[in-house]
C-alpha cells in the first residue's frame, strides 16, 4: 500500500512538492536526516528534543547490520513505509521553547484540545504535510506514565534512553506487532546493565523507578512482565529470526523477569498485588484518531498558521 496517495484521497490532504521518485513513500532516510535535524537544531535552540519511538530504536539498531532482519520482519506489516512520524519527547520546561523552535523550523502547531492536554503532547505538523512530530513534554502518558526531565533527557542523543525506549514499548498493555518487534530488535543487539551505561538498557533504574514501590507501580509492574512473558512465548514463530537471535532475546527476556521478580517491593505494592487483575491496573489510552497517527489530518482546522 502506498501509504501517502491513500492518505491523500481518504483526507484530501494535499502533499506539497513530494519528489516523483519517492512513489507515493517517503523513505526511511528522510525520517532519519529530518530527525537528526530537529534534535541537533533544538539543542542549538537551547531544547532538550529526544527521539523515541520505532524511529528512536530503529537508529539504535543500524550500527549493529540488523537492517535486513528489520525489513524482513515488516513492522508495518505490507506497508512499503516503515516509518510514519516523528516521535519525540521533551521536559516540561521547555514547552515553550520547543513551540518558539519547531515554529521556526516552518511546522505548524496543532491548537492544545482536551485529548492533547490530558495526555502532555504537542503535536506539530510538517509545511508540506509529509508527517507530524508527536512530542510529549514532562512525560509520556499512555497505558503507564514515564517522566522526562533533563537529567535523564542528557543521558543520550539523538534518542532517548534505551531504559525509556524499552519501557515505551513493554508498558503497552495491548501489544501490536510493529511494538513486538521494535521491542525484539531493541533487545538483539544491546545488553542487559545495572547502571546507566551506554547501548544497555538499565533495568535496575526500570525496577526501582516505576515497578516497585506504590500501587501504581504494581500495574505497571505487571503489564511489562506480562508482555515480556508473551514474547518470549510466541518466539518460536518468528521464523526470519535464527536461533541464536532467539535465544539472544529469550536469555535477556529470563535475565529481566528474574530480577524484576526479586527487586524489593514495598508494602503498597504488596497489597495492591494481592488485588491483581481483577481491578483495572492501567490507564485506557485515547486512539489514534484523537491525538496520534494520520487522523489528526481530518482536523486541520486545529492547526495554527506559524507566526513570523
């Protein structure tokens, strides 16, 4: 499917000026070079701008030769696209800047709506509406929430964390496949830390941040062991994976879940355990017509016109 043309006929959504090579598919390239960009210009700018998402752990994984494997396993399933925004992160403080940047930067603001507000996202729409930048400010609220403030935000780049990248998948309480696969890829070629090293995701700030202590902490706990555990479980499927990949993943998946089992837990979090499932532990998250994916096209009466 070619992703773009259909978009322009079900939205009337006009493409400005893109290249007849493209074929109706902006390529991976130019999400990575446009990404690269904004990131690199807005630290210039004085704003912390972090990439996260399928885009933010597909950059992770180019430097380890898994690009055959990535486009094998099609994490949009027949689409010849593999990317479709821009997803990306900032603290609460620079909010404003971020607005005053990305204005500069020629991409038109969507006006805040309830949906947008309630869930701490600007969302920014590309001048010739070739994508959107999702950027959530001071955290990311979807099915658990995950904070973001500079100290964490500086730990790497262009990207968030693997710590934050890995959580942005596993804490989805209803995993699609392209969140199943980025989140195998993420675990492939980077090891399993207890610290804040670089190319490894820390699962001992994971555990001792958000899945032990509170009753929220519980849920959140639970979901990500959960889906972890169905990974692993569904593992043998995947044929475009070998077996040593499978078993990369399975190790790491064990390495994970045993110390998340063992991590002290507080009193809260015990009791709130013994509650389990049978009360809902996450928060329902808004589709992808409210604030997210191209059904923000549809209310393009919500952008506003960049200011000179």
């Amino acid at each position: 499917m070619v992703i773009l043309i259909s978009l322009q006929k079900k939205e009337g959504v006009e493409l400005v000026d893109l290249p007849e090579e493209w074929g109706g598919v902006i390529p991976l390239h130019v999400f990575i070079e446009e990404a690269k960009k904004l990131v690199f210009e807005a630290e210039k700018a004085g704003v912390l701008f972090r990439l996260l998402g399928g885009l933010a752990i597909r950059l992770h994984v180019q430097p380890h030769g898994l690009e055959g494997l990535y486009k094998s396993l099609k994490r949009l399933g027949d689409d010849e696209i593999e990317i479709t925004d821009i997803d990306g992160a900032i603290s609460y403080k620079d909010m404003k800047g971020m607005d005053k940047f990305i204005g500069k930067m020629g991409y038109i603001k969507r006006k805040p709506t309830l949906s947008s507000t309630a869930s701490q996202r600007r969302i920014y729409l590309h001048p010739k509406n070739w994508w959107f930048i999702d950027c959530f400010y001071g955290s990311i609220k979807f099915n658990h929430d995950i904070e973001l403030d500079n100290s964490r935000l500086k730990l790497d780049s262009p990207t968030l964390p693997l710590a934050e990248l890995f959580l942005g998948k596993t804490q989805i309480v209803f995993m699609n496949y392209k969140d199943l696969v980025d989140t195998m890829m993420l675990l492939i070629p980077h090891k399993i830390s207890y610290s804040d090293e670089p190319e490894a995701i820390n699962i001992k700030y994971i555990g001792e941040k958000y899945l032990s202590k509170g009753t929220y902490a519980w849920g959140f706990y639970h979901t990500v062991t959960t889906n972890l555990a169905k990974i692993k479980d569904i593992l043998p499927s995947f044929n475009e994976l070998n077996e040593d990949q499978k078993m990369n993943i399975s190790t790491k998946i064990n390495e994970i879940l045993e110390y998340f089992s063992q991590i002290e837990k507080n009193r809260a979090w015990r009791a709130r355990a013994k509650i389990g499932s049978t009360k809902k532990w996450y928060r329902p998250v808004e589709t992808t017509q409210t604030v997210g994916e191209f059904g923000i096209f549809s209310g393009k009466h919500l952008f506003e016109k960049p200011k000179p």
